[in-house]
C-alpha cells in the first residue's frame, strides 16, 4: 500500500499534516474554540447578581 492509498479519506490540513474527515460540526476547529468561549462566558455571567424585571414590564408579558 503506498502513501496515497493509505491516506484515502483523509484530508491534508496546514503544514501537510493529515486529518480526519470532519463528519460534524462538532468536528471543526472554529466550532470547538467557539463553544469553548461561550461556555467561559457562560460560566462568568452566573457570577452576575440577578435582578429581576420591574412589575411594570412583567404585566405586559
């Protein structure tokens, strides 16, 4: 079996280096940071005291 038969199904990524085909978006690099980000601000905002909305707003719900 030689180089290219063995890399079948596989893509090249930067710096010629071999990766696994993305199947999710789970898979994605950008989406893996993205979550990442999100959850730390996730995790920050629960440090936030909460206030509730004024009666006045809530009426008009």
């Amino acid at each position: 079996m030689n180089h290219h038969q063995e890399a079948r199904g596989r893509e090249q990524g930067a710096w010629g280096m071999e990766k696994e085909p993305i199947k999710s978006h789970e898979d994605l690099e950008a989406y893996k940071i993205a979550f990442d980000v999100a959850m730390k601000i996730f995790d920050l905002s629960k440090k936030f005291a909460f206030i509730p909305p004024p009666a006045s707003l809530l009426k008009k719900l």
